[in-house]
C-alpha cells in the first residue's frame, strides 16, 4: 500500500491509501481513485524497508 496525497476539485489535500498494481525500477503503477482532480501528486511509501522518493520523474494518467 501508498499513500497518495491528491487534492479535491477545492484543492483541499486528500489522503488515499491505494495498492500498488505493478512495480518495476524506473516505474510503478498505483491504483489511484477515479474521482481524483488532476494535481500535485505524493506518494509515500507505506512499508518501512522501501524508498520511494516522492515528486520525482513522469507521474502520468493512464487507463489500464
């Protein structure tokens, strides 16, 4: 699981914790919610043994 942080149509920040899909070294896709308004994006890393740096590389929308 992750933490994504995603702001509201009112941009007021909501936490989701969403499962994880796929993770490879360069990418990893987060299940993220539907109703999500397109916007600065978090995601932290629930598990204590991994880093996943936050705010860095293509976040992208994709259908899957």
């Amino acid at each position: 699981m992750v933490s994504v942080m995603i702001p509201d149509k009112t941009f007021k920040i909501i936490e989701h914790n969403c499962s994880i899909i796929s993770k490879e070294e360069n990418k990893m896709v987060v299940n993220v919610p539907l109703n999500a308004y397109p916007g600065y994006i978090v995601i932290l890393s629930k598990n204590d043994n991994e880093i996943v740096k936050p705010n860095v590389g293509h976040l992208s929308f994709l259908p899957i």
